[in-house]
C-alpha cells in the first residue's frame, strides 16, 4: 500500500486508484454548496448587517471572503477525512512510507491558485475602498479624506471623553447633545475626536468606526439605508470605566430629524451659548467650559461630568 501512495503522489502510479480525482470529485460539490449556503443563505444575515451602505459594503466583503476562503477549508477536511479512511492503519501493516519528493504539478497548481487569490483580494480590498458609493469611508479618512461623497452632507462631530460620546450639530447652530440621530437616506459625514485620551467611535448598525484622537478631526462617511436604532461603543481601551463607554442612537426619517433638531436647537440655544465655538478639534483647556455647560444641560458627574461620583477615583 505504501508504495501506491508514493506512486500516486509522484504521479507515476498508473495500477492504483487515482486519489487526487477522487479527493476533487469529492471536494467539488462539498466547496460549490458551502459557498452557495454561505452567500445566499447566511450571507445576507452576516454582521454588521445592510442599514448603510458602509455596513452593506462591509458585508458584501466578508461574504466575498467565505466564498474565498470555504473552498480551502472544505479541502483541507475533505483530505484530511480521505486520508483517515483510505490511508488509515491497517492490523499487520508496519511498513514505513517511502520518502516523498516534489510534484510538479501540485507546486504549480498551489503557487497559481494561491497568487490568483492574493491579487484578486488585494485589487478587490482597493476597489472597494475607493469606489462604489465611497463606502469604505466608514473607517474613518483622517483630517484630510480623499474619497468624499457627492453632493451636501449633514455634518455630525463626534466628541469622545471619558467615558461618554456627545455630539455637535454645525448645521443647527452647533448644540450639543447625548442623543445621536440621524437622517435616513442622507449622506453623513462625521467628525470625530477626542478631549483627553484616545477612544474610537464605533457606530456598529452602520459599519462606521474611527479613532477618536485628542486634538484630530478623523473624518468618517456614511449614509444610512434603513430606519432603526444605533449602538455605539468605544472600541479603544481608555481607562477604567471604557466598558461602560457605550450609548445608543437611532435612524430615523428625514421630517423627523429635521424637526428634532430644530426643537434641540431652541431648548438648547442658552447651553450652546456657554460651549467653545465649533471647531474640528478643541483645546484640552476649554474642557472645564464644556463642563460648565453640560452641567447646566443637567448632566451630572466628576471632573469630566459623566464620571458617576459614587464610583472610585479612577487610579
């Protein structure tokens, strides 16, 4: 037996069953409907789900991935599950196998279908990052994007703190508020940064995730598709209480957001007059300022004004 094998593997073996076809035969239709199960079925139920289009690209990638990547793992156990049957110990049989040396065609069969794969991956991860409907900005772009969507955005800053997001308005008026909403079907561009340390902004619904660095504007586009709510969590360790760095926001229609920010505006209009004029980016020092004011907005806590005062002093 051990000699057919090394037959086999060498490609000389003309007596013994072909193996390799009959791995193939069985690996092909085993890859064909994995991929299929996974596109079609698990596919369109694959995270961060379909609620922008940053989310839906997202998406589209990592099924793009599985479909990639299931045809290698059905291989290595469809081999593996072969070779365990057919090459299996028998009772009697000691023999060593015989040393096997290179296959041609096996080298160059994996050399091609692997460098296939690396390029394909590499121009799609570029295609997709640059092109359709810019949504691979959902990454944030830094100060400076190249890639920018067509047409007016609703600007939305980010404001990162220990440990709670807050969020400007410049459109209206430049209020700030703990609520994140948004418009449906309206490009959204936000700018996110930081007034201590660094956190990351991570919009999860709507596949947007950007560093919130202190003194950077880090720029981030998306556009949501659907109506529903937002979870958004820090998703850079920023000290004792990051994991309970987390709020939630909501998508809601165009007439809806355009009436609650105009109401947000007026309530807020003598809190707005106490914060620092808007700005991409805000100086550490004016952060007693922005205090003041949240604290007259009636939110309450410690030096940052949302660090319970019950809970220890972070070390």
């Amino acid at each position: 037996m051990a000699a057919s094998v090394a037959d086999d593997a060498q490609g000389t073996g003309s007596a013994g069953p072909n193996h390799g076809l009959r791995i193939f035969l069985i690996w092909l239709p085993v890859a064909v409907a994995a991929d299929l199960l996974l596109y079609f079925v698990y596919g369109p139920h694959m995270p961060p789900g379909q609620m922008s289009n940053t989310a839906a690209s997202q998406q589209f990638d990592i099924k793009v991935m599985s479909v990639l990547a299931a045809p290698i793992m059905a291989f290595v156990l469809v081999a593996m599950g072969y070779s365990m049957i057919v090459w299996r110990h028998r009772e009697g049989d000691d023999e060593d196998g015989p040393p096997i040396f290179g296959n041609v065609r096996i080298q160059a069969t994996w050399i091609t279908v692997t460098a296939v794969i690396v390029l394909f991956l590499a121009g799609f991860g570029t295609y997709e990052l640059a092109w359709p409907g810019f949504a691979g900005a959902g990454s944030g772009e830094g100060p400076a994007p190249i890639w920018k969507p067509n047409g007016t955005t609703l600007q939305v800053q980010v404001i990162a703190q220990q440990w709670r997001f807050t969020y400007r308005y410049p459109q209206f008026g430049g209020f700030e508020t703990t609520a994140l909403m948004l418009p449906v079907g309206e490009p959204i561009q936000f700018n996110v940064t930081s007034l201590d340390v660094i956190h990351s902004f991570w919009a999860y619904q709507l596949g947007v995730k950007a560093d919130a660095n202190p003194g950077v504007n880090n720029v981030a586009y998306t556009t949501a598709t659907q109506t529903g709510n937002i979870t958004v969590r820090c998703a850079e360790l920023c000290g004792l209480w990051h994991g309970a760095m987390f709020n939630f926001g909501k998508v809601v229609s165009v007439a809806a957001f355009t009436a609650w920010a105009h109401k947000t505006e007026i309530q807020l209009a003598a809190v707005t007059k106490i914060l620092p004029p808007y700005a991409t980016s805000y100086d550490p020092t004016v952060v007693p300022q922005i205090n003041k004011a949240m604290a007259k907005a009636g939110i309450g806590g410690a030096n940052g004004y949302y660090y319970p005062p019950q809970d220890p002093v972070q070390p």
